[in-house]
C-alpha cells in the first residue's frame, strides 16, 4: 500500500471498498446462480480483480470513456453502471441495460461513457484509439481507459493501437490487468518478452501491484492528467489474478483437466493478496475506518445485491423482435 | 446537366457535405494525395482535423472508425481496395455490424466505408475482388454499388447523411466512366433500383461495374431482336425486391449477373428472392452470370475470361430466349 494520506480521504475511500465489494458480493450470486443453471448464457467472473477497475474509474469523469472486455461487469461497476440494469441484462430481460441483446458479456451505457464490453479478446483497442483520436480532435478533454488483460496483448491490434496513439498523441490510457492467464492456457507459456516492454516503445508505462486499490489509481491518475495535458497515452501494466474459471460453466468444459493448481488460486486469495481484504485490513489497521462501519457496508451491499437480483427476477422478457428493428438506425435522407 | 467521369462525381459529394455538415472526418491510408483520385483536395480545403492519412493497419482502422463515432463524427474510412475489408473484417463484422443490437439500440453508427472493388485492370487476386457478399451477409451494414456518376453522387450523399453504418463499393475500373451529374443537393435512397433499360423478353438484374456490362449485351441481343430490361439495383443492403419481381413478372426470364463468385455471391441471394417470390412468373430457370470460384488471375485475358463480360451474358441470355 502506498503511504496512508489523510483521515480526511476517508469517504474516498469507503467508497473505493464499497465499489469492490459492490462488485464481489453481485459476481458471488452469479456465480451461484450460473453453476445452478439459472442464468442463460455464459459469465466471466471478476473476482480478485476488483482493484483494478476500482482504482482506475474512480480518478476518470462520467464523461470519460472506457472500453471493456468480455470480463466486463466490474469495468461496467466501477464506471457508474446500475447493478439492477447489468442483472436485468444478464436474466435475458427487457429491463436489461442492453433490453436482454447483449448479455454479460456486452454490458454497456454509453451514457456513463461505458463504451462496451467485449466478446473479442483486444477488441477494445481499436475502439478506444478511434475515441480517443475523436476526443482530441475535439479538444475538450476527454480521455479514454482501455482495459484489456495480458492475453489480449498478443493480438496484432495491440500494436497496431498503440502505435497510432503514440503517433497522434492521444488521450488513451492502456490499462493491462495482467492475470497471467489466457482463458485455458498460463499466459507465460504462449507470450514472448515482457508486456510492458511492447508498450515501452511507444509511451510511459507504469507496472503496479494491481490488487492494491490505492497503487492502481495512483499510477492512472498520473496517466489520466497527463492524457487531459494533450501529452499523449499511457501503459499501465496492474499485476493481479482471476480467482474464478474462464468462465463459470468452466469445470464441465474442461473434461477434469486442469491449467493452474488450487495452491496458486489459494494464494491470490490469501488475506494479504486478497484486494478487498487487504484494503480493509489497510482501513482498519490506520484507524480510518471502525469495524463497526465496514460490517454496516458489507450488510448494505448485500441489501443492495438482493434487490438487483430481485428485480431481474420480476423483469419481463426481452422483446423477441428487437433483434429486426434494432439492427439499424431509423434513416433520415 | 454538367458531364462528370464518375471519380469527379464522388469527390464532389464528399466537398459538398464535408462543407455541409463539420462531424464528417476521413481517414485511411493514403487519402490526402487520393490516390484513386476520389478524396482528392479534400486535405487543401479541410486539412489535417477533417481529412488525415493513417498507417497501413486496416485492422485497427475499422474499430477506430466506430469509436470516433463515440466523439459524435460522421467517419468516413477509405479502405483503398475492397479486398482490404478481409483484413480490417473483425471490427466490421465483430463490432460495427453488431454493436447496435448488442447494446439494445443506445447508439448509432455513422460510418461510411470507401473502397473499390473489381477485375479489369490486371491488379491480380488481391486487389481485385468485390467484398460485396461477406459484407451483405453481416445484416447490419448498408452496402451501395452505384453504376453511374449521378447514382454515385446520390448514393454518397445519402450515405454520408446516415446514422448507420454502409459500404459504398467504388468499381475500380469505371472511375473514368462519364455521365450527367446534377449540381447540388441529389440524394439517391437506399434500396430503390433504377431501371436502366426497358425490355419484355428478359430481366438482367445486376449492380455497379456489372451494369454497363448488362447494357453493352442488352444492345447486342437488341439487334438480335431480343430485348433486355436491366435492373440496376444499385444498393444491394437494403435490396428492392420489388423490382426484381416486378421485372421477372414482366419478362418471365432472369438473369443476374453480379462482379461476384459463384459460391453464395450476390447473384446466390438475388436468385433465391426470384425462386422464393416469383417462381410462378418464370417461363425458365434462373441463370447466373459471375465469377467462377477461382482468384481472380493477372494477366489480361486469362482476367477477362472470369469476368461476367458481355460475351458470357448474351450466351446465358441466348439459353434461355431460343
């Protein structure tokens, strides 16, 4: 953790833990709710990530734009995006975020600047260069967060975003949550030379320990000012790990196989690995927070949980004719 | 009405509502110097914020063409060649196709994508095909292939005027190709055909660099004494069903001839319409004038020869008008 700052950061950060345990308590139901085979589609779990998103929106504006991953919903959290409209979405309902079109893997608000999460592993890259380029040539200010995680740093888009960026300054902050996995398959064993590296040759980067919450937001905060200064993009590289399968229905997929011991998930969940408990842990220990109130703040996110769950279950179903009037915009010409 | 060559006719719409609406931005490699002529100036008059060359990374440049649109741009990417849209396909078909739907509706894609397409300039295989079914088979993409300069400039101007995204397909080898093109606002709608010749003893339904050659047939066959009406569809996504059945209710006789190959190209899908809704107007089967499922070779004749030239079309034309 980096140096305590003041008592008086105390509501920044309570709400630096709500959000991650806003997070964490909402994939726990899914992921009970997907191995009871009640959600339609497939869900990629967040958990043991949190910090990263966290730490990375709470220093971007409403108007600032993310791209997220298939591994969205704590992106879509931590940018803003309501809990109740992301289940809704997820139940295949119309009160869905996305009316039940999307999914989980494609929560988005493009009102709160949430420009999509992703079913194409790097398929954000190119969306937030083209933002970002359209945000300089507006010239208010805007920057763009890209996340991505460090198998999506093998696609050639990569590089190819990078590059354009770098050439045309522009305001994007690349933010790699390396979990060192790619879906089935131990990242190290599949990628050449260091990610941070790749980014080297084209901009600042920074690698910080990515389940620290305070070491995450302090490094993209240097990012985000120096976008908003017009000086260009930033790699930040936030080391972490995805203590959940590829995917929930993952077990069934793998046929008992397996790519990583449960001593290696054991050790990422360990109390001083752990981002969430590690944050509190920080709190108490410093005295800027009463045990008292962390417990008030763990029971109002399951209040918060269940409702959301509550009202995915009482949503009707998704319009099945959306599908043909959605495709295209009403032409005007 | 002023004489325009076709490439004119696209630059002039692209002036014309660059100056109309300030959102519209270009890019793509290689569109200040306009090396196909049809961006040509665009850079002198509007400069590096409207108009801007990039690197050569189709594949980076479709995905930033839909998150420009995040910044409320009309994007206009020029893809240089048609078979470019292969190398840039993911964000096309991947997001731009599908970020609509997906999102339940929240936003709209104003991007128009450039690119010429087609055989007749010994450019070989790959820089000579049309990626017009990939791209109609996607759903979510308007595609234009205008056979005239006044259609081009129509055609254009709608596109550029959109809320979605659409494929305006440039015949690489009918830049040069003169015709009358009307001065200021001409608006062509998507999805009406036009109807490029009268005729009672078959219909040639076809679109872009296919149409003259239709026309130069429909005249041979004419002093034959058999008469050609030719179906320009000119926008393929949305298609005017409604003509083509019309026309074959008419006639009785179809044949398509589309700058395609064979296997599921556009002439597949115009020939499936004509079985699925006018079956009972055919007095003959359906025939099909494309490109044979082969890459498009280089030198010129073994190239004309897979071409759906005049020759090929009377032949198909004389099968079924004894």
């Amino acid at each position: 953790m980096i140096a305590v700052k003041e008592k008086s950061n105390k509501h920044e950060y309570v709400e630096l833990l709500e959000r991650m345990l806003l997070i964490r308590r909402s994939e726990e139901r899914l992921a009970l709710l997907a191995a009871a085979g009640q959600l339609p589609g497939a869900v990629h779990l967040y958990i043991g990530e949190e910090a990263v998103a966290v730490g990375a929106c709470s220093v971007l504006q409403e108007r600032d734009w993310i791209t997220s991953t298939h591994r969205g919903h704590g992106h879509f959290l931590a940018k803003g995006g309501d809990l109740k409209a992301m289940f809704a979405e997820i139940w295949g309902k119309k009160e869905g975020i996305c009316k039940g079109m999307g999914g989980s893997m494609h929560v988005a608000d493009f009102s709160k600047g949430i420009l999509g999460a992703n079913g194409i592993v790097g398929g954000g890259f190119a969306i937030a260069t083209g933002a970002g380029f359209g945000a300089k040539l507006r010239g208010d200010g805007r920057v763009v967060s890209c996340f991505f995680g460090d198998g999506a740093a093998n696609q050639g888009v990569f590089m190819e975003s990078m590059n354009i960026s770098s050439a045309w300054g522009l305001p994007v902050i690349f933010i790699c949550e390396n979990n060192g996995l790619s879906e089935f398959t131990v990242s190290s064993t599949i990628t050449g030379g260091k990610l941070e590296d790749r980014a080297k040759a084209f901009m600042p980067t920074k690698v910080v320990d990515g389940n620290d919450v305070l070491a995450v937001q302090a490094a993209v905060r240097e990012a985000v000012e120096r976008a908003r200064r017009g000086d260009g993009p930033s790699y930040v590289e936030a080391k972490t790990y995805r203590i959940r399968g590829h995917l929930e229905a993952e077990d069934a997929m793998l046929g008992g196989g397996t790519y990583r011991s449960k001593e290696d998930i054991a050790a990422w969940q360990a109390k001083g690995k752990d981002p969430i408990s590690r944050f509190e842990t920080y709190l108490l220990g410093n005295g800027i927070v009463e045990a008292s109130e962390v417990t008030a703040l763990q029971d109002k996110i399951i209040r918060i949980v269940n409702e959301a769950v509550a009202y995915a279950d009482a949503g009707e179903d998704a319009d099945v004719t959306l599908a043909h009037s959605l495709m295209f915009a009403a032409q005007e010409a | 009405m002023p004489s325009k060559r076709m490439i004119a006719a696209i630059n002039e719409a692209l002036f014309e509502e660059m100056e109309r609406d300030e959102n519209i931005i270009v890019f793509g490699e290689d569109v200040q110097l306009a090396i196909m002529g049809d961006t040509r100036g665009l850079y002198e008059r509007f400069g590096p914020n409207r108009i801007r060359n990039t690197p050569i990374c189709e594949a980076t440049l479709t995905g930033m063409a839909l998150g420009a649109t995040a910044a409320g741009y009309h994007v206009v990417l020029h893809m240089m060649f048609a078979n470019f849209v292969y190398t840039g396909f993911d964000a096309i078909a991947n997001q731009i196709s599908k970020m609509r739907l997906m999102t339940g509706g929240q936003l709209k894609i104003p991007v128009t994508f450039l690119a010429c397409y087609g055989g007749g300039g010994s450019n070989a295989a790959q820089h000579s095909d049309s990626a017009h079914p990939a791209l109609m088979n996607l759903g979510g993409i308007n595609v234009v292939m205008p056979s005239t300069p006044a259609d081009a400039k129509g055609l254009l101007k709608t596109a550029l005027r959109s809320p979605n995204p659409c494929f305006f397909l440039e015949a690489a080898a009918r830049g040069g190709q003169m015709g009358e093109v009307p001065d200021g606002e001409h608006l062509v709608p998507f999805g009406k055909a036009a109807l490029a010749r009268e005729g009672s003893d078959v219909t040639l339904v076809t679109m872009g660099s296919a149409t003259k050659w239709c026309l130069d047939a429909a005249t041979s066959l004419g002093k034959a004494g058999i008469e050609a009406e030719v179906v320009d569809l000119r926008s393929l996504v949305p298609i005017d069903e409604e003509a083509i059945l019309k026309s074959i209710a008419k006639t009785g006789r179809l044949v398509v001839v589309d700058e395609s190959r064979d296997c599921c190209g556009a002439g597949s899908h115009i020939a499936a319409i004509a079985a699925d809704k006018g079956f009972f107007s055919l007095k003959a089967p359906v025939k099909r004038v494309n490109i044979p499922d082969v890459a498009i070779p280089y030198a010129p004749a073994a190239e004309l020869a897979v071409l759906p030239t005049p020759g090929r079309i009377e032949a198909a034309v004389r099968q079924l008008v004894g």
